[in-house]
C-alpha cells in the first residue's frame, strides 16, 4: 500500500474538488431558484427557517454567489493538483492541496460547523476527504523519500 499511498491520496483530492465543484453549482442553482434565502437555507442548514432572514436580493445575494464562485475554482485548483501533481507524488502538490484545502476547510469548521450554523452531517465530507487525502498523501512522500533514487547508468568509452 505504501506504494500507492500517494495516489490514494491524490484521489481524494479529487474527490475533494469535485465536491466542491457541485457544491458551488448548487449554490448558483440556489440563487437562481429560490434566491439568497433559499442559499443561506443550504449553508445554514442547522439553523431553523424561522431563524433565517427574508433577503430579496443584493448584496447578500452578491456575496453568496461569490463565494460559490470561488467554490468552484478553489475545486478545480485543487483537482488539477490532484490529478497533475499529486498523483506523482510531487512535494509542491503536496503542500500546495495541503495548504489550500487545509485553509478552506478550517475557515469551513471555524465560521459555519463549530458556531453551529451547518449542521455536521452536511459538513463533515470535506474534512474528511481532508484528512484521509492528507495521511495517504504524507505516507506516499515519506516512503517516497526514503526510497533509493535509483542506480546511476554509467556509460564506457569506445576505443
């Protein structure tokens, strides 16, 4: 297994960003269908509908659609990482989808999941995907590194 750990990891990456993907198309979906009531509804799922504000529209609107755009290129970034540069074991890969799905995730957990504005079922996916991407990833570059870089070809002269 610790020869594929990299690209076990590199999988759920992927999965991680196609997550997200989809997950910012239903947002858009949301706004356009039910407008920014209907997205916080989807967000803040863990608070009743009484306790959400009525927004027609504007900036809130604005912002949510924001943040589902960015939704969706933070999950392309971290698929095209996935697929180009993690499941080659690369060490830039490895920290740049450590670093930029470990941000999104905690801002995730911090702002939405601990204040008890989502509820865990509907955010626990990512974090999870975090976390098993993240040690299959760190086993595939551990064992990578403490792999011989191979033999050295040395070439004769011809006389």
């Amino acid at each position: 297994m610790k020869t594929f750990a990299h690209k076990i990891g590199a999988v759920f990456y992927i999965l991680w960003g196609i997550l997200h993907i989809a997950g910012g198309a239903v947002l858009f979906q949301q706004l356009a269908a039910e407008g920014a009531t209907g997205a916080l509804a989807t967000l803040g799922s863990a608070v009743p509908a009484a306790g959400l504000p009525a927004i027609s529209g504007g900036v809130t609107a604005a912002v949510l659609a924001f943040f589902a755009w960015n939704w969706i290129w933070i999950g392309l970034l971290v698929l095209v990482v996935g697929v180009r540069l993690n499941w080659k074991n690369s060490q830039v890969g490895y920290w740049l989808n450590l670093t930029v799905v470990g941000a999104a995730d905690l801002g995730l957990i911090v702002t939405l999941l601990v204040p008890g504005h989502m509820a865990l079922t509907d955010g626990w996916p990512g974090p999870l995907l975090l976390l098993l991407a993240a040690m299959f990833s760190t086993i595939g570059l551990l064992n990578y590194n403490s792999q011989p870089t191979g033999q050295i070809v040395q070439y004769k002269e011809s006389t």
